[in-house]
C-alpha cells in the first residue's frame, strides 16, 4: 500500500524545476540552430540573387561594348541599383582599360598606346549580408578598332590610401568630365585637348593626408602622353578622444573638471598636425583623420605645454571608429579662507588657467602635465597676493595628481 502511494504522488517540485530547465536548454538550443538554418537559406538566396544580376550586367556590358562608340563609353561606374524579391543590390562596375605594351593599370602605362582591350570587374553587394563576400564577375572585351588620337593626350589619377588603392572615389576635371576610380585605384581619362588639367577627389567619409574632406592637384595634359597623378585619399579613421585625469593606479577620475574657455591640445601624425583648441573634455576631430600606419600621438597643452615622457598613441584604420582615453594631470585647489577666491594657475609655456573656489570648499581641475603655481588676491582688501603652500604641484605621468591650499 506505501509503495503504490508513493508512486501515485507524481513528480516533486524538485523534480519540476529540473525537468523544466532541461527542457529550456533544449528548446534554446534547437531555436539557435533553426536561426542559423534560416539565415544561411536567407543569406544563399541573396547570394543567387546577386549572381544573377551580376551575369545579366555582364551580358549587357558585353552587347555594348561591341561598337565603338559603346566601347569608349565603357567607364568605372556605380551603375542603377536592381531590387529582386524585395531585396536591394547595389552594382559597381571597375574597368581598367589594357595596352599592347602593359597588362597593368593604364595609370602606369606613360603613353597612349592604342588599347587592345577592357578588364571589367563587376561587383553586387546588399544590405546586412553578413560574413557572405559579395559577388564578383570579371570579362574582358575587346577594342572593336578604337583607335588613340595622336593629337590628344590622357590623365590617369591614381588614388591610394596608406596600404591600399581606392577603388570606386569620384574623380572630377576641371573641364567637367567624371571617372570612378577602378579596383586599382585609377580614374583614366583620355582624349583629352593638351593643358593644364585639374584633377579632384570627393567622397562621403573621406580624407587626405592634410586632413581635408576633398583633395586636389593640378596636371599638365601633353598630345600623345598619358600624364599620371598620385592623391592620398582614403576612409577617415573618426576617434572620438576623452581627456581624463588617470590616477597613479590607472584609474580615470572625472571628478577633474575641464577648464573654462577655449583648451588646446596636441593631435598630430608624424609631420602632420591636427591639433586645435576644445571647450569640452571630449573631441570627435571633423572631418576625421588620414589613416596613417603609424597612427597619431594626442596629449592635453601645446608643442611646448603638457608634452608627457611617454605620450599616448592610438592607431588610425580607414573607416574605423574608436574611443580614445587621453590622461591629463589634475590639481586639487584647497580655499581655507572664508571668502570665495578666484586662483590663477601657472605653469611654463602653458596659458594660465582661472577657477573659482568657494571659501572652505575645494576645486578640482583637469590641467597639462607641467609644474603649476597657485596664487589668489590677498590682504584685507583683497590686494597684493597670497601664494599657495606648498605654492606648487609638480604634476607627471607618475605622479598625475597634487593638492595646492590657498
């Protein structure tokens, strides 16, 4: 009788709970592989699509390119972009015209030899496709019997960032004519009236090593020459650098507040400068900075103010995003008067720095690394001055953080 009634209590709460959480491993589990399962069916539709449309943009180019005048026509391009069950794909179009006497870029050809024929590369990407790489179709199509005026000349613009050609940068001449630079980087233009050309660079999110959003250089177009320019253009690196007091231990202390006015800092790149001043801790530097492979080095102060024994630097990769930690020292001003002060900070080759401390109160301020000096109004007229004791803090890399007490 025990025995049977025992078996009849069904599960314990124990019991419950177990099977429950097994069940949820389960369930979590299988869901994940149906995610996976749908999303790589989702993601080799979209690669079919995109196949498609790369062979029907290569049959096209093939049909016109036939004649002369669709051959000549036949350019670097973003072209039109197709949308295929709801699904956009967006087409770039990398053409690279090819002498008898180089099978490389005609950027490198140094003359107008007549072209024996056209590489074309077309490129179909959409929208969050993931790890999957984008499809790529490449053909080459013959020069129907164009032939090279020797009368004319031709300007290639070649565009490279610090490591790699740009491809797909808009070039423009000052006669008006446009190009795409191609998978190596070129922008060919030919047929061109001999004389002085000029060739600019302008792209969305783009940067040259000077630090501007467009770049220009001016070219000398010679009858039966192909002239050829270099641009350093490429994807801005857009840090967004926080100066901070870092305590002794490597902790950061925004207790420090930023001083009032305009702050300069330091921000530069070998020989290249971007330095400038900020109200606020916190500086996005606009347009965003050439991706040099040595990166940049930034402090608080100026070439001759704040410069640390060892100062930060960061690397700059094209089209990146970061955030950047900057430390910068930070003085404790103790008023133990009874009335408010206005106290001067000094320190050698930096601008002085004014806060207002509370009487009995104390203000903590973000300043460059260097020996600063307090000093206030003083005497019952609030003339002559009262010094700080010990009168100074010797604020370093080691030893970022001092107290002054006026």
């Amino acid at each position: 009788m025990d025995a049977r009634k025992d078996r009849d209590e069904g599960f314990s709460l124990l019991e419950a709970v177990v099977a429950m959480v097994i069940f949820g491993i389960i369930a979590a589990s299988t869901a994940a592989v149906l995610v996976r399962t749908v999303g790589g069916a989702s993601d080799n539709r979209a690669r079919i699509a995109a196949a498609n449309v790369a062979a029907q943009t290569m049959d096209a180019v093939r049909q016109s390119a036939q004649n002369a005048i669709g051959y000549t026509d036949l350019k670097s391009a973003t072209l039109p972009s197709v949308t295929v069950q709801g699904r956009e794909f967006s087409i770039f179009q990398s053409v690279t015209p090819v002498t008898g006497n180089n099978s490389g870029s005609p950027c490198t050809t140094g003359g107008i030899t007549d072209q024996q024929y056209k590489k074309v590369t077309v490129e179909v990407r959409w929208a969050n496709n993931g790890s999957v790489q984008p499809v790529r179709s490449d053909t080459i199509v013959q020069n129907p019997g164009v032939s090279a005026d020797p009368a004319k000349g031709a300007l290639g613009v070649l565009v490279n960032g610090p490591n790699t050609p740009q491809a797909m940068v808009p070039i423009t001449l000052s006669n008006g004519a446009t190009a795409l630079t191609d998978a190596a980087g070129c922008a060919y233009f030919d047929g061109l009236t001999p004389g002085p050309f000029t060739a600019t660079a302008s792209a969305v999110g783009y940067v040259d090593d000077n630090g501007g959003a467009t770049t220009s250089k001016p070219a000398t177009v010679q009858a039966a020459t192909a002239t050829t320019i270099y641009l350093a253009y490429a994807p801005a690196a857009t840090p967004t650098l926080t100066f901070t007091t870092v305590l002794a231990g490597g902790a950061a202390d925004a207790s420090y507040q930023w001083p009032s006015g305009s702050t300069p800092y330091v921000l530069k790149a070998s020989a290249k400068d971007r330095s400038g001043t900020t109200t606020v801790s916190t500086v996005t530097p606009t347009p965003g900075l050439y991706p040099f492979t040595a990166g940049y080095t930034a402090w608080m102060g100026t070439a001759t103010c704040g410069a640390p024994a060892q100062p930060v630097n960061f690397p700059s990769l094209e089209g990146t995003t970061s955030s950047v930690t900057i430390p910068v020292a930070g003085l404790s001003v103790t008023n133990s008067r009874s009335k408010p002060l206005t106290v001067t900070l000094k320190a050698t080759s930096c601008a002085d720095v004014t806060v207002t401390v509370a009487a009995g109160a104390t203000a903590k301020v973000a300043l460059p690394f260097g020996t600063w000096s307090a000093s206030a109004p003083g005497g019952l007229l609030g003339l002559g001055t009262l010094t700080s004791v010990p009168g100074s803090a010797s604020l370093t890399q080691s030893t970022p953080t001092g107290t002054v007490v006026l």
